[in-house]
C-alpha cells in the first residue's frame, strides 16, 4: 500500500477525511495511518512479512527495525524457549 505522492502535504483527496470518519478514526495525515495500521496490525500478532508487504516493503527489515516494540511476545514467557531448547541439547 503506497501512499500516492499527491496526497503528501496538506493535499489530500476529498474522500479522505470522511473515509476515516466512516472508519471511525479521528483526523490523522495518510503517512500517519500508515503508522496505526503497521502497529495496530503487530500488536494483533499478525506476522511481520505480511505487515511488511501490505506496507510495500521487499523485505521485513524496516517493520522489524522500527515496530518492534509493536511485536508481542506470544508465549509472554521471554527466553523460555531457548532455555527449553538448550535443556534438549544438555546445556
């Protein structure tokens, strides 16, 4: 999802300020909306390369670099998976 580069600035489409009405978010510019939906959309566990391509990316390096105190930790237990990994291996 690319944001045109005439909707930059203070230039926006007519149907901009109702479609957010409509959407029930409050007045915000289009890059600012880019930003709710990549945190919003981490925060909701969705994956990070399927973030990264509704956001144009080729990669998810810029999602990971700049969301990922966005990124939940599922098992809200960090570094117990490696602990559980290295007690397999006798560690």
């Amino acid at each position: 999802m690319r944001i045109p580069a005439s909707w930059s600035g203070d230039r926006r489409p007519p149907l901009w300020y109702p479609a957010l009405k409509r959407a029930g978010i409050r007045v915000r510019k289009p890059y600012q909306t880019r930003h709710s939906f990549a945190t919003l959309a981490l925060s909701a566990g969705e994956a990070i390369g399927w973030v990264a391509k509704q956001m144009g990316h080729t990669s998810t390096k810029m999602v990971i670099e700049h969301y990922y105190r966005f990124i939940p930790h599922l098992t809200r237990h960090d570094g117990s998976a490696f602990d559980k990994a290295a007690a397999q291996v006798g560690l």
